[in-house]
C-alpha cells in the first residue's frame, strides 16, 4: 500500500497547480459529501485543523455538538485529472471524522470500519482484502439535462460498439481511473441494455471501499462530459436485469490466506467454513445495509441473477454466496446480494463481525447447494433448509433490529440513525400512489 507523507503533498500541490482541496467523507447513506477548501488552507488541513458542522449530515449529530474535525488520510492523495480554462486543478482527500475531545467519531462509516479492522487484528490476522464489482446502467440525458431512464444501447453481455453505445464512455472512464492509480482489470458491457461494469484490483478493505466512492465519483462525472447520467441504483427499469456489487472478501494472517488450506480436498480452510457460516447466519440483517433502498428488493426477484435464497456453492451462480475456482491466495468469498446503492464501509463492517462470530462460535456451514436454485420447489427448499432473504426493505430493517452482532457491527450510533432514515423511507414508500396502481384500477373500480 502506498505511503504518501505531507510533504509530497505540498510537492505536489505546487508542481502540478493544484488550486483547491477537496475534503470528503461519506454519510450514513454511502453519499460522499465534500469541503472545498483553496490552497491558502493546506498547513490547516494537513494540521488535522478543518472543522465542520456534523449537524447538516445526514445521521451525524444534533446541532448542539455539531462541530465535528476532518482528518484527512494522506494516503487517499489525488488530484483529478481535469482543470479548469485556465489549467487549475483540484486535489482530495478522504477524511475521517473527529469529535471536538480528539476522539474518531463514532457516527463516521469509515472510522467504523477502521474499528471492526482493529477487531479482526486484535485476533492475530493482518489483513482483509475487498475485491468489488460494481454495476451501473449510462442513459441518455433529456433536453433540460436531467436523467431519464432511455436506454443508451441495446447490447447484451460483452457486445461490442456499435451495440454498445457507451463504449467511449466507459474507456474514458477507465483511462481516467488508471490515472488516478487504480489497476483496472476488465470492463466490458453487461446483461441488461446500457449496463456496464468495470472490475479494479482488490485491496486491504478500508483502500477498497474507498476507491468504491472514488469510483462512483468519476463515473458519474465522466457520463455527464458524453451527455450520459450514469446511475447505480439497483433497478432502474422494470422488466431488465438491475445492478449489483457482488463483493469478493479474503482473509490473511501476515502472507498466508486463512481461507485456503491446501490439504482440504476443496481448498477451503476450516475457519474459511466458519466464517462462511458466519455471514450466512446473519445475510437477513446484512441485506438492510447491503441493499438499503425500497428500489433495491425489485432487483432481489427470481429471473434475473441476483440472489434470492440463504445459500452457499462453489459451482453456480445462483446462491447468495459464491466460492470462486481460484485458490491459494486468490480463495476468497463472493457475496453477490449487495447492490451498488450501498454504503460499502457499511457492509464490510458487517460482514467482518458476522464473520468473526462464524469464526469465534465455529458455527456449522451447511451443505454446499451445487444445482440452480430457482429451479427448486417449495417442498425441495423446505428439505434442503434454505430460508429467503427479506422480501422488502421493511423485513430487512426488522432482521437488522433483531440481530445484535450486526448492530454491534454498525455501532449504537449508526445503527439507530441508519433504522430511523430507512424506516421513514419504507413508510414514505408504503402510503405512496403509484402509476400502476392508477392504470391497473382506475377505470375498473
């Protein structure tokens, strides 16, 4: 992992006419939030002195302890390749936040998932590597500029141009991410029309989740420069297949990956079981923060890839968990329910402490299911003891409420602020009138 220090900050800021400092963090929600700040600040920021009011974010504080600090995380450094007409540019940071006593706060997302971190290296292990595949559907702009849900193409499934009409978007969108250091290791078009995904190298978690912000920042601006909007919610359009973050974790001890053990007929370590376990155990409360969205249950349906049922395999694609042909210290755990809408410093955090209870607990994994399971009956689920996962967002929030190892992962904190949004969300959603209800029973009734 790379070491930037503050000087080669203030190097940088000078040879390459950085005017302006982006401070960023996320809220609750997964939103990146920002203080621009001119240059004339740098010794300020470097100096952990920026203040903020923490009262205006969403999930943070009341406004009577609303001033909050950034301290920035020197290795997250960049400056965005574009400038303005007269080549000034911006560079940015990636905050955590403090409390006004010198304290991480606890409502910070990524100061949270520093916390569950600490945990698992508390217990001898020294890293956990995220890998992330995130989805996203380019539409074309309206006249007025505002998004609409028009598809850009028709392609399918790694169709090239002319069939996919956001090819030069999203080679721009890669060609600034490997500028900006990422290691971009494919993209290409995806199943549904104006669905793409572009695949960068996993790193230790905190670095991964991240560049997943960095990510949806630069594909968002690169859309708009191609009169595109680029959007990660996870099903935009009725009838197509919607977006996911399929989410590829893996466990290390010093070199060695805890999750393979090369006498294992299948590769797989014990403790690998276990924490597979783990997140099984707990994929209903995980589901409220992986797919946080009312939007986000209309992707979770049979017929379109995403996962539906509690269940693990190392040959098909079909259960919520997935063990990937690699092995050595490629092994590793794939989650394919959690969608891009998601907080990830959020879902890592949660994923680390279900793990961990697998682990501690060595709680029993179930039969691998190695056959399609929408394909399966009622009675044939019901043998196989394969439970579903929440149907709405309001059945995620009530697994979330009722399970303790996935509070304490989020924290007192953000677990509350995070119930309260989602429960409004779901109640605003649930007295809402919508277009079908008025076509299907206005004239009948």
């Amino acid at each position: 992992m790379k070491h930037i220090t503050a000087d080669q900050i203030r190097q940088e800021i000078k040879e390459k006419n950085v005017h302006f400092l982006r401070l960023t963090f996320s809220d609750v929600n997964g939103n990146l939030k920002n203080v621009e700040v001119p240059v004339s600040q740098t010794e300020k920021v470097l100096s952990n002195q920026m203040m903020f009011d923490g009262s205006s974010i969403d999930g943070f504080v009341r406004i009577e302890e609303s001033d909050m600090y950034l301290v920035p995380d020197l290795n997250t450094w960049l400056i965005f390749p574009w400038s303005a007409d007269d080549g000034k540019r911006i560079g940015m940071l990636i905050c955590d936040i403090y409390t006004t006593s010198g304290e991480p706060f606890s409502g910070d997302p990524r100061g949270n998932l520093k916390r569950m971190v600490g945990r698992l290296q508390e217990i001898g292990f020294k890293n956990f590597n995220l890998g992330a595949e995130a989805e996203f559907f380019l539409f074309r702009l309206k006249e007025d500029n505002e998004p609409s849900t028009k598809v850009n193409d028709h392609g399918g499934y790694f169709d090239l141009a002319p069939v996919d009409l956001g090819e030069n978007c999203r080679r721009e969108i890669v060609l600034t991410l490997e500028e900006l250091g990422f290691e971009v290791e494919a993209s290409h078009h995806e199943v549904a029309p104006s669905q793409h995904e572009i695949d960068f190298k996993y790193s230790d978690v905190v670095d991964a989740c991240d560049k997943i912000q960095i990510f949806k920042l630069i594909v968002k601006s690169i859309a708009r420069k191609h009169n595109l909007y680029a959007t990660f919610m996870p099903k935009p359009v009725y009838g197509i297949a919607g977006s996911g973050m399929h989410c590829n974790m893996s466990l290390f001890t010093d070199d060695e990956n805890a999750f393979y053990d090369a006498n294992a007929e299948d590769g797989i370590s014990n403790l690998m079981k276990h924490f597979i376990a783990g997140i099984l155990a707990h994929a209903k409360a995980i589901t409220a923060i992986g797919n946080p969205l009312v939007n986000s249950y209309k992707r979770l349906t049979p017929g379109y890839e995403a996962p539906v049922y509690i269940a693990w395999s190392g040959q098909n694609r079909s259960p919520l968990i997935r063990i990937p042909a690699s092995r050595g210290k490629s092994t590793r755990i794939e989650l394919r329910s959690v969608d891009p809408s998601a907080n990830p410093y959020l879902v890592m955090a949660a994923c680390i402490n279900a793990g961990l209870d697998g682990v501690e607990n060595e709680l029993h994994v179930p039969t691998p299911t190695d056959r399609n399971i929408y394909s399966m009956t009622p009675y044939e689920l019901k043998e196989a003891h394969i439970d579903q996962l929440p149907a709405t967002l309001k059945e995620a929030i009530q697994a979330l409420e009722d399970d303790p190892i996935i509070l304490d992962a989020l924290g007192k904190h953000i677990a509350n602020n995070f119930i309260t949004a989602k429960s409004i969300e779901y109640n605003e959603y649930e007295t809402q009138v919508t277009a079908w209800e008025i076509e299907r029973y206005l004239k009948v009734f």
